[in-house]
C-alpha cells in the first residue's frame, strides 16, 4: 500500500525540495524550475506555485526527485 501524500502548496514543496539539495533555477510567470547539482541522478523540476498541488502532479513530481512520500513528510517537517 502507499503512503498517503499530504496536502502541500507550491511554496511549500519548494522548500522542502530546497532542504534536500535542490536550486531555484529560474521562474517563468507561475512556474519554478528547479535543479538539482547532482543532475545525473536527480532531474530538474518544475513546480506550479499554486495554493494546493493534486496528488498525481505531487507524486510525479516527487518521483523525478527520486524521493518517497516519507522521505518528503520527514523534509516538510525540519
């Protein structure tokens, strides 16, 4: 079974994914894309900067990040 994704904002997963080694690379408009310095193994990231992002988005995007929904809970709450 999976583990239940929480409800995050864009701003939110932002830090979060800044706390596990990620950069805001630039911003077009509403969009941040984001990268890694690691960049063979973690791929660059665009995040909406919506109030509440849905669960497929979130979970797609934390797959790219190659990051679980435990280990983004446990990067949420530092």
């Amino acid at each position: 079974m999976m583990a239940r994704l929480p409800t995050v904002s864009g701003k939110q997963t932002i830090a979060a994914l800044e706390r596990f080694g990620y950069a805001v690379a630039r911003q077009k408009g509403s969009h941040v894309r984001m990268r890694h310095p690691d960049a063979g193994s973690h791929k660059p990231l665009t995040i909406p900067l919506h109030r509440e992002l849905r669960a497929g988005l979130l979970r797609a995007i934390l797959r790219d990040a190659a990051l679980t929904p435990d280990q983004f809970r446990d990067l949420l709450h530092r």
